[in-house]
C-alpha cells in the first residue's frame, strides 16, 4: 500500500465511525444537551491522556459558544483541584476504554457530591459507564493505526462528538454572530461587529487648512499631514472642499498651474464626508470603497471636521468590510 492509499484508508476509515455514530445517536445525546443547559454552573470536562487533549479542546469550544466550560485533569482533581468543582456544575468525563485509573478514581467523588456525571465512552457496562447519569457512546469499528492501539479513530469520533453538543447548544440557545464576537473581539469577526469609527479615526493634527491657502502651503501642510491629503475649510471652520495628491497630479497638467493661488481653485469640493461616529468601521470601510475614495471626513451637523478615517488605518487594523 502507498502512501497516498494509507491516507485515503486512514481518512475513509475514520469518516465510517463518524457516519455510524450519527446513525446511533439516540434520546441520550438529547437528554445531554438538556441537562447541559439546565447547568446553573459550569461544565467540567475531564480526562486522561488523548482524551484530556480533546477534552482540552471541547472546553474551549463550549467556553467560546456560550457554554461556560473548563478542563480539569483528574490527577490534579485528586490533589486538590476537585475543589475547583461546585454546586450547580456538571462533569462530561471522557474515556474511551472506561477504565481509565486516574479518572476512576475521582468519579466517587464526582458522585459523592452530588454533581451530574455525563460519560463519553465505548461502554455503558465500564466504570465510567456505570457511573454515569447520562453516556454518550463512541463506540468504533477499528482505529486507523495499523496496530491498532494508537487512538485515531476514536480521538476523531470523540472531538466531533464534542462539537455536535456545542452545535446543538448553540442553536438551543439561539447563539448569534453577535454572540460569538463578544467572545472573540480580538478575532475579525469581533472587529467587524464591535470597532466603531471613533475607535479607529484620526482626531489630532489634522491637514486642515482655510479656503484663502495658497497651493504651494497647502502642500507643506499636505507633507506633514502624511495623508495624501488636505481639508479646505471656510471661515466658519466648515468643510467645503478637500485636495489630495490626485487633484494636485491633475493640476500639475493645467496652463494655468500657479503655486500662489489658493488651494481651492484645484481642489474638489463639496467633498463625501460622514457624520455618525457610531457607524461600525466595517461599513465605513465598505462605505469607502464603494466611493472609490481614500479618505473620509468625519464631520458634525455643523460640517465642522471631528476626524477623518483613512483605508489604510482600516486596513491595518484589520477591519473587512
């Protein structure tokens, strides 16, 4: 066998425990997303070796879909850290065998205190299973590794198990995208749903400069400003136009091309500019792009200026549109 075939057995075989475990899903996997969102407190994941890697795993994708959620290694709940287990939790222990000894040994415990006890496992006749109030079966055919005795199918069946409750939860508590970013505002999402144009807008040393500037200080003021840009502003400190360095590349072409007149006369006027500063950064990116433009004033109802948002200060930040 090459390869290529050992990928594919490897993948098929691990894609049939998946099918057969969906076809076995029963009123205890129901009976688990219920118990799980009766939960006052916290769910505990527990287990031993692979299992505690993708317990590990199922507590942080539980945690982030609005399932408060951690893991807790059964060695360090037998020398202290069952305490971190309270009224109101619930236990999901995995062990695919059943039988794990560091996992046994807690679950009287578990019991004694009256906790929930949700057990995924191969068995119901196991210790684990025995044990436990609810079991969710992950019961395989075979495991990928040619021995036999690396988990691989089992691991895979076991962490997707894990994610069909946190789907399930998800959609019993009507979980949102709004839901999910408030729990990522790092993430782009979070950044999409949450940064707004205050957040993000330039407010200090501002290219602005008045309708009577000449071209040539209007250039000085465009060098320092560092944004390709200036805002002509009248008497009443209004926005009135805006020159970038596109207008003064077209006016470079003009006859009549005279660094002492004023700025104004080579600039565009009544400029696009934008008033809600609560307006997502997102949209106004989107905003931005679709007028083809690099720069958006931000004004208030007078058109005085407040901030500009530039591109690339979205771009940056990483905020899509």
């Amino acid at each position: 066998m090459n390869l290529l075939e050992i990928a594919k057995d490897t993948l098929l075989t691990e894609a049939y425990a998946l099918e057969k475990a969906s076809q076995m899903l029963d009123d205890a996997f129901v009976q688990t997303v219920e118990l799980i969102l009766s939960t006052k407190g916290k769910l505990v994941i527990a287990g031993v070796g692979k299992s505690g890697l993708v317990g590990a795993k199922m507590a942080a994708t539980f945690a982030s879909t609005g399932t408060p959620s951690f893991f807790l290694h059964p060695t360090e709940a037998l020398h202290g850290d069952l305490g971190m287990i309270g009224s109101g939790d619930t236990v999901l222990a995995i062990s695919y065998s059943g039988e794990s000894e560091e996992l046994a040994k807690i679950l009287p415990h578990i019991k004694r205190l009256d906790i929930p006890l949700i057990g995924m496992t191969a068995s119901k006749e196991s210790t684990l299973g025995r044990y436990a109030d609810l079991v969710i079966p992950i019961k395989i055919h075979k495991e990928a590794c040619p021995l036999g005795v690396a988990p691989t199918t089992s691991t895979t069946l076991t962490m997707a198990m894990g994610d069909a409750l946190a789907v399930a939860l998800m959609h019993r508590r009507g979980f949102k995208q709004e839901d999910f970013a408030s729990f990522h505002p790092g993430g782009s999402l979070g950044k999409r749903l949450f940064i707004k144009v205050k957040d993000i807008m330039r407010t200090n040393n501002l290219p602005i400069v008045k309708d009577n500037t000449t071209l040539k200080d209007a250039i000085v003021v465009m060098n320092e400003g560092k944004l390709g840009t200036v805002l002509i502003v009248d008497e009443n400190e209004k926005l009135i136009a805006l020159l970038s360095d596109g207008d003064l590349r077209r006016a470079l072409a003009k006859d009549d091309f005279d660094l002492t007149l004023p700025a104004i006369n080579y600039a565009s006027l009544n400029p696009k500019s934008h008033r809600d500063i609560e307006l997502l950064a997102s949209e106004a990116l989107a905003l931005i792009e679709s007028m083809r433009i690099q720069l958006l004033p931000i004004t208030d109802h007078d058109e005085h200026i407040v901030g500009v948002l530039h591109i690339h200060d979205l771009v940056n930040a990483g905020i899509k549109s």
